[in-house]
C-alpha cells in the first residue's frame, strides 16, 4: 500500500535556478595549527608517503571531493605573511615567528610551503587558487610584486625569479584577495578607510589580460551589513566580490562557544537553528547588493564559514577540534542556503580544509581521518555547476526542543551535468524519521537511489582509532503505485538521484 508521507516536495524542472556555481564547496587552507604543515605538508624527505612533501593519502582523499577551488595563506595569516620568505631553495628561507591578532602564534620553522608548493597542490587537486595577499603588515610594492611574480609571462624581472625558482610558466590566480577581516586582525580598519587602500592596492596589481586574477574585496563579518555597504558603493568594477565571515557558534557566545562531542540535544537544537541563520545573513547582504550593485556584477563570497568549538583541553594543534554528525549536518543546511541564492553566492570556502575548525580531514602523524563533514562534501559533489530547482516543501514537520523550533526538513534539488536530477534532503530531528513524498511536475519517479550518512548518537565521529565509525550508506526506495516516498533517518543528511 502506497505511504502517506507527512511532507511533500514538488518540484518543478521546467522552472530552473541559478547555477550553483561549484565554488560553492571551495575549502580554505591556512597556515595555523596544524592545517598546513602536517596535516597536508610533511616534506619530501617524510616517512609518511607524500608526493613533493604533500601527503598521498590527504591530497588522495580530497581530490575525491573535487576541490573546486582552495583560498590559501589565510586568514589573519595572510596579513602577516611575506610571500618572498616563502620562494627559492627551501633551505634558504628564513623562519618566522607569527601572532596574530587572535592571539595565535605561528610558527613557521622553515617557511616550506610558499607559493610553488602551493601550486603544486592546487595542480594535484585540480583546483583554482584563491591567494589571499597583505594589507595588513605589507605594502602595494609587495603585493604588487606578488602578483606579477605568480602572473607576468613577460620578460620582467620579477617573472625570470620564478623561472630561476623551477617554474617558466606562469601560475594560474584565478582570484585575489586583498587582505582578511580588516576590521579585526587584519588592521582594525574602518570601512571607507579599507575602501580607499582597496583602490590603491588593485589599482598596482598589474597581470597580463588573459591571466589578471578575479579581485575580491574583504567585507564584514556576520549581520553587520556595513562594509558590504560601503564596498559595494565604492569599489565598483574594481572587485568581483565581497566576502564575508559568518561561523556557527552553538550556544551564540563566543566566550563559552560549546563542547565539540558529548553536548545535550540542547546545544544539537541552538547549533542548528544558529547555522540556519545564514539564510537571514545571506538575505541581508543581498539586499544591501541589491541596492547598491543591481546589475549584479558584485557576489557574495562567504570564504569563512562553518562550526566553531571551544578548544579541547589537549587539543593537538591550534583550532583542531572533533568533528561529529551535527557538523555534518550543519554543512548541509548551509549548502541548501547556499543553493537557493546561487545567483548572489558564487563561491564559499569552508573553514578549514585539514585539522583547524570544521575539517575534511584530521591527521595524527601517519594516521588520517575522514570527518562527517567530509562525508557531507562528499555527498553533495554533483550539485557542483549543477543548475538549482526550485522546490515547495508542503506540510513540513518542525522539530521543538524548549523556546526552539527549526524545520523538520531541509530539501535542496538540482539538475546535474551529468543530466541526472539530484534531491538533498536533512531531517533535523534527532529522535524521528520522516517520510517524505517527492513529486516532479511532468515525471512519474520511478525510485531515488543514493547515499545517507547518520549514525545512532548525535556525536558520532571518526577517531584515529576507529576511523570507520561514521561512513555513508547506501540507499534506495521504489515507487508504489504514481507515488515516491522516502523516509528519511532521524538526524540524516540524504543526497539521492531520482529516477525519472
Ligand atoms: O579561520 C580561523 C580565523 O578566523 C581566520 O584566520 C580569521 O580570518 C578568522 O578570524
């Protein structure tokens, strides 16, 4: 007998979106903590099998997420970073010792991974690079020289260097960011003061035509609209792109934040309903667009996002933290977020892609996992360049705990380029499956076929340990009858393909 779901999603193919742009599922790299240097580098000479010093089993699993793009040195660490300490025969470079406006200090021994290495792993990964550059500590002559230093095909000085360094060819920037959070760690700016050193830096940063990368302007940070405000109205035509910040904290106080593993459905309930925000986040910054940018020329780039715990007590580097199912399904809300204003948001790097905040992948020496969050960028490959669908989701349920209620579901679906139509769904309760009828204007579905990811505690994680403790199952369900219906796990994150 056919079921009677409780929510129905219609969705109507002859109406499409936007592409999502597959920068969407961009990561962020930065030197802190152990992000770089372990988690991915390890050097040529490392008993850990690496290919020029990068990790084979790292650089392995992320290009199974198709890294569509990397922003890279940071962060605060991109304003106090010289990229001419980083070039030229590795056992020339000097060491440095770095604290930023955070409070966290970096030290960078040996100065190993610069900008070739860089390069390097972008080509493994097949990525674009984001190269974040300095306001902060450096000056136009240096950032100036940085660009045309990765760029310039030229005879220039500057180009010969990096062909005396092994690399003929110029490297491939295909965007650049001038300076990180310059109303915080990268210079305690105001906005029209950051606007004015914005036009003065792109203005020297001078790149051949054909290889002169996608300029991005450093914004705001959460619902303060201000700096998208201001650069947007100043700085037209000279930036492809305004980012902003915005992390979940899952009590909302960032002096008490919340445990990574073994938190109360409480802190489950406030992690989510703080990551739905976004949508409200999103909207506002839009909007200010909107007004000062209607030829929608201007993204939105949120290049930091993502869960942000308080430090375990014997953390093993700076920012490292656990990574559970909640993060994974914190990743997928925000990708339905993302999804639905794909026209406004071209591109997002999740912080971080090793071993800081909500990772990919965490590593102890030799060992590495695979995070939940992994799993979710896993999942949601096809939905990168794949063009949105609107959905109506009817007679949603809603999940309550105490002064909270979210949405019971979350549903995302997207025409692939492999011409496959994909739904993404979440159930955020912890305690209740749904079943979920699923309706394509025009089609009788004849089933769904993909992958779900939840476990039976809303902490579960991978430890080096038992690294195979939370994984992706297979999943399929049939049509009765004209009907589809799908019961989604309680706490699930779902990605099917439908079956037209
Ligand atoms: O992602 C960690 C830090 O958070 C970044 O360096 C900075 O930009 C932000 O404050």
């Amino acid at each position: 007998a056919p079921v009677f779901a409780a929510v129905t999603i219609d969705i109507d193919p002859a109406k499409p979106g936007a592409v999502i742009n597959k920068n969407v599922y961009g990561q962020f790299a930065e030197h802190l903590g152990t992000g770089v240097y372990e988690g991915m580098w390890v050097g040529p000479k490392s008993n850990i099998p690496n290919t020029r010093g990068w990790r084979n089993d790292v650089v392995g699993a992320l290009k199974e997420l198709h890294v569509p793009l990397v922003r890279w040195p940071g962060g605060c660490f991109a304003d106090v970073y010289h990229w001419r300490d980083g070039i030229g025969p590795q056992d020339k470079r000097p060491s440095n010792v770095h604290t930023n406006a955070d409070g966290v200090v970096e030290i960078d021994a040996i100065n190993a991974v610069g900008t070739h290495e860089f390069f390097d792993l972008i080509d493994m990964l097949g990525a674009d690079a984001y190269v974040n550059g300095n306001v902060g500590t450096g000056s136009v002559q240096e950032m100036s020289d940085w660009v045309e230093y990765m760029t310039s095909d030229g005879g220039s000085p500057l180009a010969r260097l990096r062909a005396q360094n092994g690399r003929e060819k110029p490297f491939k920037v295909a965007y650049f960011g001038i300076g990180n959070e310059l109303w915080g760690c990268g210079g305690n700016m105001k906005p029209e003061y950051y606007a004015n050193l914005y036009s003065n830096y792109e203005h020297f940063l001078w790149a051949p035509e054909k290889s002169r990368p996608k300029m991005i302007a450093s914004g705001g940070s959460g619902f303060d609209t201000t700096w998208t405000d201001v650069l947007s109205k100043e700085l037209k035509d000279r930036t492809i792109g305004i980012s902003v910040h915005q992390y979940t904290v899952p009590t909302g106080n960032w002096d008490i934040k919340g445990k990574t593993l073994g938190f109360k459905e409480g802190e489950w309930i406030s992690t989510l309903a703080n990551t739905l925000k976004m949508d409200q986040l999103v909207k506002d910054h839009v909007a200010v667009l909107d007004k000062n940018d209607p030829e929608k020329k201007i993204g939105l780039m949120i290049d930091e996002w993502g869960t942000w715990y308080d430090e375990e007590k014997d953390a093993k580097s700076a920012l490292f933290q656990q990574n559970s199912l909640r993060d994974a399904l914190v990743a997928a809300l925000n990708f339905h977020i993302f999804h639905e204003h794909a026209e406004r948001v071209p591109m997002t790097t999740i912080a971080q892609m090793v071993n800081v905040l909500q990772a990919m992948i965490l590593t102890d020496k030799e060992k590495m996992v695979l995070t939940p969050t992994y799993y979710a960028f896993q999942m949601y490959v096809p939905f990168q360049d794949a063009t949105s669908l609107p959905l109506a989701i009817k007679d949603n349920t809603s999940y309550t705990l105490g002064a909270l209620t979210i949405p019971g579901v979350s549903a995302s679906a997207a025409r692939a380029k492999d011409g496959k139509l994909y739904l993404a769904l979440v159930n955020t309760d912890p305690s209740n499956a749904v079943d979920v009828a699923v309706n394509v204007a025009g089609t009788e579905l004849q089933g769904a076929a993909g992958k779900v990811l939840t476990a039976a505690t809303m902490d579960a994680h991978n430890t080096f340990q038992n690294p195979q403790a939370i994984k992706p199952a297979a999943f399929s369900a049939r049509a009765a009858g004209d009907k589809l219906s799908i019961k989604v796990p309680a706490k699930a994150v779902m990605v099917v393909a439908l079956e037209e």
